[in-house]
C-alpha cells in the first residue's frame, strides 16, 4: 500500500489541490463560476474535495458512511463547521428520506469523486440522486473505469509486487483470489477487492445507466494520466488523445480517470 492511503493529511491536501485545479474548471466551464453554491459530496471522506469548493466561497456538505473519516473530516473542516460553511452526517444515503428537511434545501452540484466503482446497484442509487438535485443542477463523477491498469485499486495490496502489477483484477475471481491469497493478502484485504471487482464500472455502463434513468451528459474528459498523479507519483497530467478517447470500450483500457459531468433531462 503507497504511503498516502494511510497519511490522511497528505491525502486531502491531494484531493484539495486537484479539485481546485482540474475538478472545479472543468465543472466552470459548463455551469460558470463555481461560487455561492450548496455543493454535495457523497462519499465525501476527509472532505478533501470539499475544501476547495468552499474555498471557493461555496456551502459544502458531506454524506459519508465511515464514522471514522466522518470523525476526520470534522477535524479538517473545524473552522469551516463551526462558520456554518461546511456540514456532514454520518448516514447511509439511501436512509435519507426528506433531503430538504435533512439539509435545508436541494443541491446546486452533486459530486462524487472516486466513489461510483465502490457502489453497488448503480442504477438505484444514481436515480436516488435526483431526489437531492435541484432543477438546474449538475452531477460531477470522477472514476477509474474498472478495465484501466489499476482499476481493481490493486494498490491497496501490501505485497509489492501485485500493488504495480496492472490488469491482473481482471482475472477470473477464482484465479484472482488465489493469486492474492498465494502471496499472502489479508482476508480483510481480498474482501474489500473482490467487493470493488463486483461493482467496478466502465465508461459504456455508466452511460447507458445516464441514458436509462432520465438523465444527459453535458461534457466528459478521459485522463491518460489522472491528474491526481502529479501528486502521488510526480507525473504529469495528460488527456487521452481526442481519437482514442471516442473509441467505445477500448478507451477503458488507456483512461486512467474519466470525469463525466450530467444532468436531469
């Protein structure tokens, strides 16, 4: 496991930096400035992302599951709870009946930044979010589609070898799990990746489910070097080609994170 999944300050500062240089422009260019709106993150964790929105001038608020993260959150976000600025439950979405009397109000930009591919029944829950969308709000998602080199976050692995070794997630779960069980995974760790394998999710997917449940997409980019890298390995962040990135299921293979704006029809 790289370092920075178990640094958490390091890990929101990360999520801070690139949403504030790539998550938010991007969102700018099809909504105008990003300023004095009610931002929702699901999944929001340490509230990285939710830092720079309100940096922004913004009002953020997080749904997170983990009480733990939830905990971390509130201590990274401590001025920004306490100026009425940022807001977080520690709830299972789904058990959020009346968003308007649990918030206040409905959201102008609902984001979910690495959390989609985690998700199971994606259909229901990505209907469930027009329940919190206000009538002229927008979607953001940022995902690693599930056939990119390192779509089954096989860097949570603690053997060396297999947190760089790309595509191998794809195997069958049979030979999957006992490749990680071979060199010596915990139980705990094969569990949580053969849960991500169950409900990992490529391009194509998401957009029939887009399609499918009365929604449209306003603008998409696919990243050949996620744009998160520049932190994490020192790379530089790069588009896919315009070409490549138009071919339908073979972009999976070469996108590294596809950011994917959409909204109610």
């Amino acid at each position: 496991m790289f370092e920075f999944h178990t640094d958490k300050g390091r890990y929101f500062e990360m999520q801070r930096v690139v949403t504030r240089d790539d998550i938010i422009p991007f969102i700018e260019q099809h909504t105008g400035a990003c300023v004095g709106k009610r931002i929702l993150e699901i999944g929001c964790a340490e509230a990285g992302v939710l830092k720079a929105f309100i940096e922004k001038g913004n009002i953020g608020t997080g749904v997170e599951l983990s009480p733990s993260r939830y905990e971390s959150a509130k201590l990274f976000l401590k001025q920004e709870l306490e100026d009425g600025r940022f807001f977080i439950i520690n709830k299972n979405i789904y058990d959020i009946n009346d968003p308007t009397a649990e918030f206040g109000s409905l959201f102008d930009v609902i984001v979910l930044k690495d959390v989609i591919e985690h998700i199971p029944e994606q259909p229901k829950f990505i209907n469930q979010l027009k329940l919190f969308l206000n009538h002229k709000g927008i979607i953001f998602f940022a995902y690693p589609p599930w056939w990119m080199p390192f779509g089954g976050h096989q860097q949570l692995c603690a053997t060396k070898l297999l947190e760089k070794l790309p595509w191998f997630h794809l195997l069958p779960n049979f030979l999957y799990k006992f490749i990680l069980k071979s060199f010596g995974e915990s139980d705990a760790t094969i569990n949580e990746l053969l849960s991500i394998k169950s409900t990992g999710i490529i391009i194509e997917t998401l957009h029939k489910i887009i399609k499918k449940e009365q929604f449209e997409v306003v603008s998409e980019q696919f990243w050949f070097i996620n744009p998160i890298y520049r932190m994490k390995f020192g790379l530089k962040s790069r588009l896919v080609p315009t070409l490549l990135a138009f071919i339908p299921y073979l972009r999976n293979f070469y996108t590294t994170t596809h950011y994917i704006l959409f909204k109610m029809k």
